[in-house]
C-alpha cells in the first residue's frame, strides 16, 4: 500500500503532466479568449501548483495550509481576475473544473494505491486549496471592479459639469442630467477652484438639462453661486424651468441677487448688452 510520502513525490516528478492536462482542460471552459502570454504563465503556475500541493501533504492544520497558499498564488488570481469581465465568468467554469480536479488527483491515489483514509486526506486538502482560491478570486474581483467603477465616477464627475468658454471673460457651466450630493460636492471642491483661476467676469450656470433636484442639493448649487460672487465673478443663471424654480422657492432658496434668464444666448446678450 503506498504512502502520503509517495504520493507528493509522485507530484513533484509528474507536477508539469498532471498541470498540462488541467490547463487543456481548463482553456475548453473559459468563455474569454486568453492572450498567449497568460496561457504560458498558467502553464507554468499549473506545474508549480503540484509542487505546492505535495508539500502541503505534511502540514495538519488548513489555517497554515490557507496562509501559504495565499502568499503563494495572490498575484496570479490577481492577474486572472482582471481578464474576467463578469463574476459569471470567473464562476461558471468552477464546479466543473473542481470536479476534472478531484478525478485527476483520485486517479493517481489509486494508482499509487492509497489507503481510504489518506486518499480521502488528500481529496480534502485539494478541495480546500480549491475553495480558498474560489473565495479569494471572488474577493479580489469585487476590489478589482469597485476600483474599476471608482475611477469611471471620476471620470464622469469629471465631464458632468464641463466648463464651457464662450468669449474671453465669460464661461458657461452646463449641469446635466440628475444632480445628486456626490456632483455637488465635486461642484464645489473642483469646478469652483478651477473657475476661480481663470480670471472670469461672469459663469452662467445653465439648469436646462437638469431633470430633479432635491432640496439639499439645491442649497448647494446655491451655495456655489453665492461662493464665485464672493470671489468677485458674476453669475447669472438660465435655463430654470418654472416647476423647477418653484421648487426651489417653496423650499426656502432666495436667488434675488442672480440674474436668471429662459437660454443661455438670453443671458450672453444681456452681458454683452452690460458690458
């Protein structure tokens, strides 16, 4: 009867067949194509990953087990998890992959004639190796993707509110769409400073592509008016569609001292008319 001992040595000399056939196997699941590079490099790790897993066969406990497998295998599930566009593709493949595994690993514990009791040590320390890398690849994914959506909310607070020049002095800063606390906050921790950098005589703020605004960000919208008049830059506003306005009003906002005009064309030819 053979034993735990040769079995891991039988990994270590078989490490690069036994991963050639679970990469072949593995490549027909995946539905993202695979640059060639990373194919390689799972080769490689494929072969590795034996030689890793024969050396956990003397290690009782799985928290140790868990703690070296982590250090060992984080940077490649870093770089599979970014080729991943859904967490569907990343799962899917996963039940069945576990299982070609687990008759991969069986068939050589009965070739190595194993006893029942080590044979069923070996098949749950792969299983556990298999969850552990299945619960960090998940982890890792929603931190990839978070980080990913992190930078598009950036990048469209960034286009949310362009500033707009119109003729030298005079700037327009187009709000679209729904304003929420987020907007209004890059309103005023961004746009404003850039605005107040550029020598202006006047912003008109143009409400015509805003849809809703809630009371508290109305305030806030209004605040950043009252922010540039300080600075010594005019503001009118244009654009305010009367049930916005009345909102507004009925909420307790005063514009008394800003210009409001129907277009933004009304509001250049008042300040041109100024001028």
């Amino acid at each position: 009867m053979g034993s735990i001992q040769d079995f891991a040595s039988y990994l270590k000399q078989n490490g690069e067949e036994l991963g050639e056939k679970l990469l072949v196997y593995s490549l027909g699941k995946i539905d993202v194509e695979i640059p060639q590079s990373m194919i390689e490099e799972s080769r490689r790790n494929n072969g590795r990953f034996f030689e890793f897993f024969s050396n956990t066969l003397s290690v009782e406990e799985d928290e140790s087990v868990e703690e070296k497998f982590l250090k060992w295998s984080r940077d490649n599930i870093e770089e599979q998890v970014s080729m991943m566009d859904k967490l569907s593709s990343l799962i899917r493949p996963y039940p069945d992959t576990r299982i070609y595994f687990s008759d991969l690993i069986g068939t050589v514990c009965l070739q190595m004639d194993l006893s029942t009791k080590d044979t069923l040590f070996v098949l749950n320390r792969l299983n556990y190796i298999l969850d552990v890398n299945m619960r960090e690849s998940i982890l890792l994914f929603e931190k990839y993707k978070n980080r990913i959506n992190e930078e598009s909310r950036r990048e469209i607070l960034e286009l949310s509110a362009p500033v707009v020049p119109i003729q030298p002095g005079v700037v327009v800063l187009p709000l679209i769409g729904k304003i929420d606390s987020a907007r209004a906050e890059h309103l005023m921790t961004k746009t404003i400073p850039a605005i107040s950098e550029m020598n202006l005589d006047c912003v008109i703020i143009d409400f015509s592509g805003i849809v809703t605004i809630d009371n508290e960000v109305a305030g806030h919208i209004f605040d950043i008016t009252n922010v540039l008049q300080l600075l010594g830059v005019d503001v009118n506003v244009s654009g305010l569609r009367p049930e916005l306005a009345q909102h507004i009003v009925l909420n307790g906002i005063h514009f008394k001292d800003i210009l409001t005009f129907s277009n933004v064309q009304q509001a250049i030819k008042e300040w041109n008319v100024e001028v």
